[in-house]
C-alpha cells in the first residue's frame, strides 16, 4: 500500500511540474515582443490586437473571427510583408497589456509599432455594437488600420 502511495505521489508530482514547465513556456512565448523591422527599413508596423477576456462567448469569438477575416481577406499582404502584426490577447492574463490600453472589457486596438513599442494606438470599443453588421464592422476597423498604414508609407 505504501508502495502505491509513494507512486501516486511522484506521478502527480511529475504531472505538476510538466503543467507548469508548459504554462511557463506558454507565457514566455505569449510576452515576446515583435521587433520585426518593417520592409520599409523604418522599424514600424501597424498591430491589430484582439484583446479578451479568459472566459469567451459566442460574441467574443464572433468579435475575434471577423477581424481575423477582415485582416485575411483585405491585409494579407501588408501581413505577409510584416507591414502588419496580429495579436491575441488575453487581457486578464496580460496584465501590462491591460494597463497599456486601458482595456476593462473586449475590444480591438489598432497600434502603431516601432521597434516592438507601442507608440500610437486606437482603442475600438464599439465592435460589440457593429457585429450586426459586417460591412459596418470592417469599416470601424479599417478606418485607423488605413489611417496608420498611410503614416507608415509616408515614412
């Protein structure tokens, strides 16, 4: 019996140390920065991120889908040359994020990068009212995504 008893122990000791060895690389992997240097030399990118919380509803992940669409359908390129990043968030999890954006509930933020630093950002409440309505949606998130690409050319 002791013998089981001292398996048990060592078999969830090892199954607790590989969840944590996992959840540590997860979140090393999650804080990285992206200091990719745009294709025009000047170390700045447009990011779009999908901030949410732990928890998600159809909503959440509605909200999440069709900015992905959007991104893939009309930014494919500017993702390709890494004119553009995107980024999913967890902002309960991120903490600093959070603070950055000032964010308490789901939202997309439309940023500008230099050197992997958050310089100008455009915080977009509002897509929880326009999910309704796709065509509405896109334009409330192209608006800044194009207003920040153009200070990016014009660099």
């Amino acid at each position: 019996m002791e013998r089981w008893k001292r398996m048990i122990t060592h078999a969830l000791l090892a199954f607790v140390l590989i969840s944590v060895g996992f959840a540590l690389g997860k979140h090393a992997a999650k804080s990285k920065s992206n200091d990719t240097v745009s294709p025009n030399g000047s170390g700045e990118q447009v990011a779009v991120y999908y901030l949410h919380p732990t928890f998600r509803c159809d909503t959440c992940n509605t909200i999440e889908k069709m900015t992905r669409d959007l991104l893939k359908n009309y930014y494919s390129e500017e993702l390709a040359k890494g004119y553009m990043v995107w980024f999913l968030e967890d902002f309960q999890e991120n903490e600093v994020l959070a603070e950055k954006f000032e964010v308490a509930a789901n939202c997309v933020v439309v940023a500008i990068l230099k050197n992997g630093q958050v310089t100008e950002y455009v915080r977009l409440d509002q897509v929880w009212t326009k999910i309704e309505d796709p065509v509405e949606f896109n334009r409330y998130i192209q608006e800044p995504i194009q207003g920040f690409l153009s200070k990016l050319e014009g660099a």
